[in-house]
C-alpha cells in the first residue's frame, strides 16, 4: 500500500478525480462527464473508470491507494455510505450504497461526505481558510450550499448542518428549488437565477443571455454563461446578480450574528467567477445586517479551483 489517497468529486455535470500525497499535493488527475441516464450503478462505474484513470496517471492501482473520498450530492451519509436523494443525478431519487460499491470496484476503503462540506474542509486544511479555527463556507453555484468549521473541526450537526441556501431571508418570498419560500436559494441560487430569466425573458424584458447560451451551445444558464453575459454587459445579467449579492450579504451576515466566525470563503461555480468582482458589494451588503459591525470576518474567494472538491474529498481517507 502507498500512502497516496484518491478523491472523487461527484457533481451534476462531471465527475473529478484526483490522486494526492497526504499533504494534499496532486499527483494524478482525470476527469469525465457525468452519466445522464441509467441509474446510481452507471454513475458508480463512471467514478470508477475516472478514479482508475487519475490512479493511472499517477503510477499506481486504485487498490494500492490508502483510500479513497468522496463528496456526493444529496443525503451522504458518512457512516453508512449510502446516498440518498441525489437528484440532480440520473435516477437516484432512492438510497444506493455507494460506498460499499465502490470500494469492492476499486478495491480500497472508500469514504463518502457531503460534497460542500468537504470542498469547504478542503479550504479549511489546505486554501484559502488555513489560519483559521472558525469558518463559514459559502458555495454559490447551481445552489447556495455550505460548510462550517468550528474550535478547528468541521461542524456537521446531526449531519445536514451548513444549509445556508434554505436560511429565510424573505417570509413569504420567492420560491425556492426545495419547494419553500424565501430561502437564499430562491433568489442567489443558480437554478432559481435562471428561472427568473426565463420569466424576465417572457416578460419581454430585453437581454441577450439567452442568446449566449444558445452560442455557447449550451441548454442552460451555465457559470460560463453568466461570465460571458456580464463581461458583454448585458443589464439583466447584472441586475440578477447583483440582486443575488444583496440576499447572499443578508445571509451570510445572519450567519456570522450567529456563529462569530473569523472568516467567511466564497466558492462554488458562480462564486469562483464572481467572488472578487462582487466582493465589495458583498461587504457592503453584509455590513448593513451585522449586529457587531466593527468586527467583521474576514472575507476569502476560494483558493483551491476547480480540483478542491476531489482534493478535499481525499481529506475524508
Ligand atoms: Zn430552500
């Protein structure tokens, strides 16, 4: 056995692996697209080819790894390691026994942990929230997730704790993906951001983000989509996302009243591109709601990049 670890970030579109040295250092990496049919057993194959080929890359069989990590959407449970409720996977709306399956196909103990929370434990050991002992993660993509750390250990709850996306910033507000209203999610979401488009759009309200998609030959509002929209200077794109700061600074500044953490990271596929760029704004949103206003968090972007999901997810081994 070496001491090399594998780690999987399993997400919506694709799915990332990573071989890395304890310290965290990359030594192999490989990368495919997320089944989109089938069932939970066509994704775990798909992990498993893409794990072999990152383990290939590095010099070395799954089999000799000292383990491996992964950081799943839906109901993860570390324990067990069985997922549940996946959906935006193709028919994983039950519970599939991931873990179990995936290690006898690789050969290797394998660990499962929420996909936020270990791409935040990821900042936490080795990005953007190394000095600290308290953090709030905050991943702003397709949804608003997240991750704490408290006294230097990630705080998982009863193990769903970090849902800043569904903390209630409006009563009676907008509905969110889950079915509620009012949540983060609802109106900084991606998901959500788009459906708003698409009602703006049908409105008659003129902007040409739909246009870009279509060039970019994409089928939905992608980060990428949002970041070309913007630097073409398209006023809807603006306004949604500025509209999504204010509600992530009401938020966020929620949180800190509550948890006095020393630091908050902002990652995720919108926040990666837009956390520098918005980062002002963002203080300024957040300054308006904090009870202790002359001390507030420091503020991060997350350091990791694409890779910290899978890197972080081998922090589980
Ligand atoms: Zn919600």
């Amino acid at each position: 056995m070496s001491d090399l670890r594998g780690g999987i970030d399993l997400g919506g579109t694709k799915i990332q692996t990573v071989v890395v040295e304890p310290g965290g250092s990359l030594r192999g990496e490989a990368r495919q697209p997320t089944p989109t049919s089938g069932g939970p057993p066509d994704v775990a194959a798909a992990m498993e080819d893409t794990l072999r080929e990152a383990a290939s890359a590095a010099g070395v069989k799954p089999e000799q790894l000292s383990g491996v990590g992964v950081g799943s959407p839906g109901d993860a449970d570390g324990g067990t390691g069985v997922v549940s409720g996946a959906r935006n996977l193709p028919g994983w709306d039950g519970s599939f026994p991931l873990g179990e399956a995936l290690s006898k196909a690789l050969g290797t103990a394998v660990r499962i942990g929420n996909d936020v929370q270990v791409a935040v434990e990821g900042e936490h050991r080795l990005g953007a929230g190394k000095p600290y002992d308290s953090l709030l993660g905050v991943w702003w993509g397709t949804g608003v997730g997240g991750g704490i750390v408290l006294g230097g250990k990630p705080w998982l709850g009863r193990g769903a704790a970090g849902e800043i996306g569904h903390t209630v910033v409006k009563r009676n507000g907008a509905r969110c993906p889950c079915g509620r209203r009012g949540c983060l999610e609802a109106y900084a979401g991606r998901a959500a951001m788009e459906a708003r488009a698409r009602r703006d759009l049908a409105k008659g309200v003129d902007t040409d983000l739909f246009k870009i998609m279509e060039k970019r030959g994409k089928d939905r509002l992608t980060s990428s989509v949002w970041e070309h929209a913007m630097r073409e200077k398209d006023p809807l794109t603006e306004s949604l996302l500025r509209r999504a700061v204010r509600y992530l600074g009401t938020g966020i500044a929620s949180a800190v009243n509550l948890l006095d953490v020393e630091a908050v990271v902002i990652g995720g596929g919108l926040g990666s591109r837009f956390g520098d760029r918005f980062m002002d704004h963002l203080v300024k949103e957040m300054q308006k709601h904090l009870f202790v206003d002359d001390n507030p968090p420091r503020m991060h972007v997350a350091e990791l990049g694409d890779l910290g999901g899978a890197i972080g997810a081998s922090l589980l081994v």
